[in-house]
C-alpha cells in the first residue's frame, strides 16, 4: 500500500525495531539505520490538531533471526488483535514470525477527527497483510466491555473485517475468552498473564506487548489448523478451546 512503512529485517544476531510517527494522510518512512529508527515527518502538529488530522505511531518488534514473513510459496497466517490505541499483529510463514504493533492517539476535533484515527489505524494494519495470506484470525468484540472507546473500536473492527473479506481472504474470527484460554488454558485469563506465556513459549521472539502476544496466540492456532502447529502440544483445555473456533470447512 502507497504510504506505508515497511517492516524491516531482523538478523540472527541482533534484533531490530522500527518506530515511524506520521500524521494522517502522509507517507511514512526512514532512512536511519535498521537497528534504531525514529522520525517524524512534516511540522510538529500544533496542540489543537485540525478535525481531519490524526498521528499514528507504527511499531515493528522483531526477535533474533526473525523477519517480517512476506512472498514465497508457504502459506502466511495473520493473527490480528484489534484496537484503536494499539492492534497486535503477528505473521507465521513457514517457521518465520513476525510480530507487530499499529497504535493511534486521540485527536481532537469530533467525529471527523475520530474517523480520521480510525482510517489511519486502518490504513497502517492492512498494510502488514501480504495479498498471499492463506488465513487471518482476529480476534472478536468484547461485547461486555464498558470500558475505552468501545463504540469508536468496534467501527475499526468492523471496516478491517469488510477489507480483509473485500481482498477475498480467509478470516476466522475467536472471541477473546476463547483467544485467552487456546493461549493459556484458562479463559479468564487476563493480557498480562496471556503475554507472559507466549513469552515463556517462544523465548527467541521479542514479545513487546499484549497486544503482540494475543496476536501470536491467535496466528498459532490458525497455523494448526492449516497443519503447522507452531506452538507446541495442547493440554485439555487448550484443545477444547481450538475445537470452539468456527474454521473453515476445508484447509486454504
């Protein structure tokens, strides 16, 4: 997509990370180095931002010899944790990761501004879903949740499931007990608890957040299905959680 950041590459031995501030409608980039890049394109945006202006921060988390999974002939799976403050992404390719965060900030300016954060987040997420995705699993609404800007989130939702299902993709959609209790067993199981096991599960990736890590948890079940199981044996209640998903009749 024009005016998107491009992930970078990790090596075996170092990681790297990418954090790219734009604001709404301007295209994002750098030339530092890959180990550390941070830049801010245009004029610093005065405090009262105009109704159609938004800022996005983009950040990439990559562990050692981890890169971004893109083209080839494996399948990629996409596991998708959207939220209008901070969607956790994670690609699996083969046994290439990726892992990523897409964050916006509040603007000021009413409904329009809104809509404009709610573009950019948009913008930036499909932007890290290559064309050849076999599988994207999202995570569902919490509809019980009275918390953050829920109405404003589940209109990011909704737009990201309209695009994802427009490019003809494959998309699974668990809901977030489900997502909990496939990660760790217990469906109560709250974000911090769910980070700290992925980290414990894959010790070489750079799990910077909760929102990676339930991304991870989701992108591993879809690649189960598809018959790469990435993530190790299920206990009991691990399996009866990945049997709850609704998958696709038949493997992409």
């Amino acid at each position: 997509m024009a005016g998107s950041a491009r992930p970078a590459t990790g090596t075996a031995a170092s990681s790297s990370s990418t954090r790219t501030t734009s604001t709404h409608g301007c295209a994002a980039g750098s030339s530092a180095s890959p180990a550390s890049r941070s830049t801010r394109l245009g004029p610093t945006p005065p405090r009262r931002r105009s109704p159609q202006e938004g800022t996005c921060e983009y950040v990439e988390s990559f562990g050692p010899g981890v890169s971004w999974p893109r083209g080839g002939a494996v399948r990629t799976v996409i596991g998708i944790d959207p939220s209008l403050r901070a969607t956790g992404l994670a690609a699996i390719r083969g046994t290439s990761f990726g892992l990523a965060t897409v964050k916006t900030r509040p603007v000021l300016g009413g409904p329009a501004a809104t809509a404009g954060r709610v573009h950019l987040a948009l913008e930036r997420i499909l932007a890290l879903v290559p064309e050849d995705t076999a599988l994207v699993v999202i995570e569902g609404p919490s509809y019980g949740s009275q918390h953050g800007a829920r109405f404003e989130r589940a209109g990011l939702y909704w737009m990201l499931l309209d695009q994802l299902r427009g490019r003809g993709l494959e998309v699974v959609i668990v809901a977030p007990r489900t997502r909990a209790k496939y990660a760790t067993g217990d469906g109560s199981a709250d974000k911090r608890t769910v980070l700290r096991t992925m980290r414990e599960r894959f010790p070489v990736l750079n799990v910077r957040d909760d929102n990676q890590a339930d991304a991870l948890a989701l992108a591993c079940a879809g690649s189960r299905w598809l018959g790469a199981a990435r993530d190790g044996g299920l206990d009991r209640a691990q399996t009866a959680a990945y049997r709850n998903i609704h998958w696709p009749e038949e493997a992409a």
